[in-house]
C-alpha cells in the first residue's frame, strides 16, 4: 500500500510542479493564468510537495499571503493525516 501512497504522491507532486511553472510563464508572457482555486486542489490532491517544491524554483506565489495561508493549511491537514494515521498504528 505504501508504493501506491508514495506513488500517488510523486505523480501528483510532479503535475503540480509543471502546473505551476505553467502558471509563472503565462504571468510572465501575460497569458490566461491557471486559477488559484485548480492550484489548491492539486495541493489538496497529493500534490503539495511539487507545489512547495515550484515557489522556490519558480518563485512563484510566494508573496500572495492568502495564497500561502491557504497553502499551509493544506500541508497542515496532509501532515497531521499522516500523523494520526502512523499513531493509530501503534496503538
């Protein structure tokens, strides 16, 4: 189960990671830019590693404070998801 976990992960963090250098090459070109709304969905989805990952590379994102509230949130429920999910194991 743990592949396909840590798989699901990967595939997802690599998506988000090349959504997000889309995105920073349509603000740059001034093209349509992906919404925030799909960006936090692919966070939510698995992807957030990638997305962390882009605003350092790209520096993308990363002065948008509700952006990166909403962003952490997200980080925060897949951390502590993962947390009660191991705890519950050793229980």
């Amino acid at each position: 189960m743990w592949m396909y976990v840590a798989g699901a992960y990967a595939l997802m963090s690599l998506i988000t990671f090349f959504v997000y250098g889309f995105d920073k090459r349509r603000a740059r070109l001034g093209g349509s830019r992906v919404p925030e709304r799909t960006l936090h969905v692919l966070e939510l989805l698995g992807g957030w590693p990638g997305a962390l990952g882009a605003m350092r590379v790209f520096r993308h994102k990363t002065q948008k404070r509700s952006f990166r509230l909403v962003f952490f949130a997200i980080v925060t429920l897949h951390v502590l998801g993962w947390g009660a999910y191991v705890w519950q194991l050793f229980e």
